[in-house]
C-alpha cells in the first residue's frame, strides 16, 4: 500500500474521561488519567490500535527500515570489550561476546595478566525473561560480594539482588521496587538504598539492608515527603561518608553519615532553602562545595567536616559570568572540574599539591563532548576522561596532569567504510533576538553543495537547563 493510499485512514482516537487532580490547592483536570490502569482491557486495546495505525502508516518504508536497520547495525562490533578500571585491588571490565545480547561484568586481581573472574553474565540471568535489564553493580569493600539490581518489567522498578563472589551463589533475598543500586557500608554486610514510590515511581526513602536477612526488617533511615524532591544515596570517592541527597529543580539538600558507622546519626549538611543548589564532595578533613550561593553559573567552595552550614563556607573559585561549573570530581591530589564555556565543556585541572598547576586539558577538535569518566579510586594519579565529537568516536584517554599528556586507551571502532577524514564538523552562531549568540554544531561530508540545495536535519533541545552536546552518532551516518 503507498502512501497515497492511506489517506483516508484515520487515527484511532483516545476517549477522554476528565479527572479532577488537587495539589497544594491547585486544582487541574486530566482527560486521559485513565491511561495509567496499565492492566485495563480499554487501555491494552487502545496501545493496540496505535501500534497497528503505526505499522499500517509506515508499511511502504519497511524495505527501506530494514535496509537502514541492517546498515546501522553492521557498523556495530558485536565483539567488545570496555576499557579496564582499576578498584581497590581488581581491574574491572565488562565485554560482549559474538551473538549475545547482553554484557558479561569480570573482574581481575591486582594485574590484566590475571585469570578472568566473571561477576556476572547478564546474558545467563536473562534467560528466562522476555525483557531483562541490570543496573548498579557494587562491590563489597572486602571484594567478596555483588550488589546489582534487575528490572524484568521494563518498568525501572529494580530488584537489587546479593551474589557471593566466593562461592558464586546468589542469594535467594530480594529488595523489591528500587532504584537498583545498592551503596556499602565500610563493614561489608549493610547496605544503604533507594525505594521508589509505587505509583509514581518517585525515588523517596532511604532503607539500611544487613545481607543475609529479610528485607521486611530493614530500617527506614530517611523519608523524602516533599513530593516535588527525589532522593538517592551514595558514597564520597574517599570513601569516608555515605550521603543522601534530596533534589528538585531548584534546591537541593543532603545528610552525611560515616560509614563505618551505619547505625550511626545522620547529620543534615545545609538544610533546603528554595533557589539554593550545592553538590558536596569530601577530602581530608574537609568539603568541597559547588553552589550557586550568589552564584548564578555557580562557584567552588569549601569547609570543613565538622562545619558544613553555609555561614562556614569559604570560596576557592568565585563566580564567572561566561563559565558555568557544572560538576567537580575531587581525588586526594587535585579537582577535575567540568566548566561550560560558549557551550562546549572544558576540563580543568585544580590542584590540591604543589606539584601540579591549575590548567585546562587542550583538544584538537573545534566542537566536542570530553567528561570526567570512571575514577573510583581517591588516590591517583591519572585521570580517566572520555572524549568525542560529530567525526570523532567516542574515545578513552588517561590523562597525566603532572605531564600533560594523554595516553589513547581505547577508540570505539566502527565497522565499516568509515573514516573521519570523509567528514567536516563546524561550529557557528546564531544570533538570538535578545542579543545572545547561539551555538550550532554542523556536521557534513565532504564535497556536498553548500548552495541551500542539501536537505537538512535540524535537532534542537532547550528544557531544564540541559545542553545539547554535539556527540557521535554511528547512526547518524546513514543520513550523511
């Protein structure tokens, strides 16, 4: 059937049924809440009917969707392995084997020349379920368990589950409607998480867990009420504190607890206050603070352990009207800091110890993504960075901030005739009524008309703060 043909084809139409919804006396009407009773037939048939509407719209291109499908897919190495990290004693790394769907977590002990030991295979766990998904592994700071949490719904409502990495069982316990990660007390068995709201879905208590008992008896340790904050728990790269953060679009709040003390009291960092945002991390004897405290692109504080309010917060990097510092990572020798200048993310280098200086790490490319990447380690040396762009594959480097220089480690491959040379990435601006240039990321082939003949596609996002990076899409160049 062409195109042509289908139009006198109509869509299916939702019935509505008006619900009255009342929050902090605000009162507004739903016409489609009725959508949310997952289980009813009305709704199932519904789904239906726009799913069949869908493939009976786009049956002309399946040819062509599938022609596009296999292209995209045969850029892709189905044999792979990630960039090994280094944690407390064990290398970590996750691979993908020829014809299996799912990654398989190992580990090695103290050298890549050691045996292989698998924590888990997903593809094994997966198995018996039509859907199946894991998130969050953590390590027992003894090295002698695993915390993961599955999904076997498709509905983000994890299950964390314990796995004996001495014996290789997995215990029959399960944590039931979570966020799926699991953070470590320094005593091995108790562990901290995030339960969800069973209806919303909102991340809002904190629970303490011992391994070995019954979820039932585990203890609430913090109840986020406000329903316009979410929650989470984790634990500083020093490895000293657990913390809870509570968050929402505009304030944010955490609590402390020192985690060889997980019975202990926690303590409330800088109570709430609406239109203040800070982000903690710990070092030494002290906290580093990044706020927007008088600070609209935000600032660097710090303070010490025992003073956290913000009457005792003192500045280490002031406020810049043309950079936004956007994240910090601090290690026992210096902050890795993230700061957005004319869009794109610089990395910057802030040292804690007279043997390094304050710089920023120089890339070639005129637009790029380049990130903080996996660092567990407090103590280190170098610093593992991720970097790409619109002609450059997501790349790993170490990076040396005594010399400056970066090691490759790894570059995604794309199979296929793909090189980099065969495309141009360019940055522009556009000038915005109010005066504000802003940034445009193209990309194209060489050797393509620049005479408005060129089809273009434009893709633009603006919500909630959040900045639009100009990343490589293996997809993407199907279209160039």
């Amino acid at each position: 059937m062409s195109l042509r043909d289908k139009t006198d084809i109509q869509p299916p139409v939702c019935a509505q049924r008006p619900k009255e919804l009342t929050i902090h006396g605000d009162t507004r009407i739903d016409k489609y809440y009725w959508l949310r009773e997952r289980e009813n037939p009305e709704v199932i048939a519904y789904l239906e009917a726009e799913n069949a509407y869908t493939d009976t719209m786009m049956s002309h291109l399946k040819d062509f969707q599938e022609k596009l499908f296999q292209e995209m897919k045969g850029r892709i190495k189905e044999q792979d392995m990630s960039v090994p990290y280094f944690d407390n004693g064990y290398w970590y790394y996750t691979r993908y084997d020829v014809g299996k769907e799912y990654p398989i977590y190992c580990r090695k002990k103290g050298t890549l020349e050691a045996d292989e030991e698998i924590l888990l295979d997903v593809n094994e766990l997966a198995a018996p379920h039509d859907y199946y998904h894991v998130n969050s592994l953590s390590v027992s700071p003894d090295n002698k368990w695993l915390a993961f949490g599955e999904d076997t719904l498709s509905r983000r409502k994890y299950t964390i589950r314990f796995k004996n990495l001495e014996t290789g069982e997995i215990l029959p316990e399960r944590i039931l409607n979570t966020t799926g990660g699991a953070t470590w007390a320094a005593d091995s068995k108790t562990v901290f998480y995030t339960a969800k709201d069973p209806v919303t879905l909102r991340a809002y208590k904190v629970f303490r867990h011992v391994v070995g008992t019954d979820p039932a008896e585990d203890v609430e340790v913090f109840h986020e009420a406000d329903e316009t904050f979410i929650c989470g728990v984790g634990k500083t790269r020093s490895q000293k504190y657990i913390v809870i953060a509570s968050w929402q679009t505009v304030s944010t709040e955490y609590r402390y607890l020192p985690a060889d003390q997980p019975e202990g009291e926690w303590k409330v960092f800088q109570p709430r206050q609406r239109d203040l945002e800070y982000h903690i991390d710990h070092h030494e004897g002290k906290w580093y603070v990044r706020t927007n405290l008088d600070a609209q692109n935000f600032r660097l504080m710090e303070t010490p352990e025992g003073a956290t309010t913000k009457e005792n917060w003192k500045e280490v990097l002031p406020h810049r009207e043309d950079v936004y510092l956007e994240s910090i990572d601090v290690f026992k020798d210096f902050i890795a800091l993230e700061e957005r200048i004319n869009g794109i993310v610089h990395l910057r280098i802030l040292p804690l110890t007279d043997e390094l200086e304050d710089h920023s790490i120089e890339f070639r490319d005129e637009a790029y993504v380049a990130y903080v990447g996996t660092n567990p380690q407090f103590d280190t040396k170098l610093l593992r960075i991720g970097y790409q762009s619109m002609t450059t594959p997501p790349t790993v480097y170490d990076y040396d901030p005594r010399t400056r220089q970066l090691e490759l480690k790894k570059q995604q491959e794309v199979l296929g005739d793909f090189s980099p040379e065969n495309y141009v990435s360019e940055r522009l601006y556009a000038p915005a009524r109010d005066g504000v240039r802003v940034p445009i990321t193209l990309v194209y082939r060489k050797g393509f008309r620049r005479d408005g003949s060129s089809p273009l596609l434009l893709y633009g996002y603006g919500s909630y703060g959040y900045s639009l990076d100009p990343s490589f899409s293996t997809t993407r160049l199907s279209l160039l």
